[in-house]
C-alpha cells in the first residue's frame, strides 16, 4: 500500500494539537444546476467562494450533498477543476470517489487526482450491501488508485452497511487511510477509531458538538453552506472556552435543525439555504430530489432566521 505522495501536507494543526488531515471545517458542497438541469460551473465557483470566505479550510465535492448519485463522472470531473480554479491552494479539496460499483470509483479515484484534489472520500459500497470482506476489498483497490489521502464515509442510513470496527483495524494500517467521516453517531465507537490514529470528523451537524468532546478534529458539514464562520468560532474556540462554543452551537441549532431535519433535506434544503442567503439564483436539484415546497420551504426560513443567518 502506497503512501502519499511526496510534498503533499497531510496535516492541519488544530488547538488540541491533533492532526486534522483534510483542515478542520469542511462543507460537502452543494452542486448547482441550471433551470433546464445542466451543471451551472459559474454557480459551483461561486458556492465555493462564498465557503472559503466564510470560515472554511476545506471543501468536498461531489459527495451526497453534491447530488453525487445523478451527477455523471464527466460532471464530477469538471465540478472539481472550477472549484480547484476557484480556490486556488487557500483550502484543502476532497473528492468524492464512493459508488456502489468498484471500476467506477477507480475512475473517480485517478481522475481526482489528475484534477487537482487533496484527498478523497470513499463512501461504503450502498445498495448492494456486500459484507465487510466485500467492503474491505473494494476500499483496498479505491485507496491504491488515488494514490492521495483518503477519508472514509460511513453513513448506514444512506448505504445500508456500516463499516464494522474489524474492518477499520485492517484499512487504518494502510497508509492513506487517515480519516473517517462519521455519520454513524456512535461516539464512544469514535474514541475507539482514534485509538487506531484516524482523524474522526463529525459527519452529522446536530452531533458537532458531542464529536468535538469526543476527540473529533472537525466537521465535514451540510449547515456549513450558511453557517460556516460560526462553526468556525465553534471549533477553534471549544479547547479553550467550551461555554462559548456551547452558546454558539446554541445559538445556530434551529439553523442546523431547519436544514438537516426536513423530510426532504440535505442538497434540497442546502441549495433553498444559499438561495435564501442570496449566494445562489436558483434551487434547482436533480430527480429523484424535487425542491421544496412553500411549507418546507417557510419552515427552512424561520429556522434560519431564528438563528440569526436571515434579518
């Protein structure tokens, strides 16, 4: 197994002094559309923009949030050369490369790297749910054809398989390997994680907090579209002054819940968050997602305002 490559920093200093591979806030950014459904490029590099002003040390795209699932690989290829073009080296940029088909990831895998990414996000295999050999064997092939740091992404809500600890004690001992996104919401698990020298990053935003007290190095997040200098403040002040970054998560909850509780939520209610804010035009996603309704759409308003992100 491959180490990465020479000359890339694998590393980012955060006040605990542990190492946050892929920066310490990241957004798993949306991918805006045209009306007629079409990747908007100028929209990808203006979101991308608006994160890195606004707290942000690392980005993801073409994750779950990128609407991944119904982009085609051509797509996920030229989303990532306009965000690298827009974000020059200010951030770090991670890919995501998980399908439920394995020559497909590989795709991904290499053309990641020739575009310009930091790293990469291996999500578990979904829908076919193979067994953990399957899942370990599909990992092992991804992580040697990116030849870049890779973060794993386990979400059984959305996949069908959790990545069993067993599995994680093999896939840490390769060298790229350096970090899991966590969606699972076991913490003491996450404790555990860390104990193999995995960078864990809260992959759920009602949990920031709860995985900063557990040892997390960051969030890769989907509030972050819109309140990305609070969780900013949030992370970099918790080591210090964990009242104030309790005040903070506090103050943006009903933020965070208006986006990541709806029925009909993640890109849905992410892309209605930055039309609502003014950075994007258009909320337009890609079937099966349909955009929200005036009731959703009105819920999603009050919690942003509540939060102080709408006047």
């Amino acid at each position: 197994m491959t180490s990465a490559p020479s000359g890339t920093d694998r590393s980012a200093s955060v006040g605990t002094g542990r190492s946050a591979p892929f920066g310490t806030v990241l957004t798993a950014m949306v991918t805006p559309f045209h009306p007629d459904g079409s990747v908007d490029l100028d929209g990808v590099q203006k979101v991308a923009r608006h994160l890195v002003e606004n707290g942000h040390d690392g980005l993801v795209v073409s994750g779950t949030t990128g609407e991944s699932a119904t982009t085609t690989k051509e797509e996920d290829g030229e989303i990532l050369a306009a965000v690298r073009d827009a974000v020059g080296d200010r951030v770090r940029l991670v890919a995501g490369v998980g399908t439920n088909d394995t020559n497909t990831s590989l795709f991904l895998a290499r053309q990641a790297a020739k575009n310009g990414a930091d790293g990469v996000l291996l999500v578990t295999p979904y829908y076919n749910k193979p067994g953990q050999r399957g899942v370990l064997h599909h990992f092992q092939q991804v992580v040697e054809a990116a030849e870049l740091p890779v973060m794993l992404y386990d979400v059984p809500g959305r996949t069908g398989t959790q990545i069993a600890y067993e599995t994680y004690q093999v896939a840490a001992q390769w060298d790229p390997v350096v970090a899991v996104k966590d969606a699972v919401g076991d913490l003491a698990r996450g404790l555990r994680l860390q104990d193999l020298g995995l960078a864990v990053y809260s992959g759920d935003d009602e949990l920031n907090l709860a995985w900063l007290a557990h040892g997390a190095v960051g969030f890769v997040s989907v509030a972050g579209h819109v309140v990305g200098n609070e969780l900013r403040e949030m992370h970099d002040v918790f080591a210090t002054d964990p009242t104030r970054a309790r005040a903070v998560f506090a103050r943006i909850l009903p933020a965070i819940e208006a986006i990541m509780g709806a029925p009909n939520y993640g890109a849905t209610t992410a892309k209605a968050a930055l039309e609502l804010a003014g950075v994007l035009e258009s909320r337009r996603v890609r079937s099966p997602l349909v955009e929200l309704d005036d009731a959703e759409l009105a819920d999603l308003r009050a919690g942003l305002t509540a939060a102080g992100v709408l006047r």
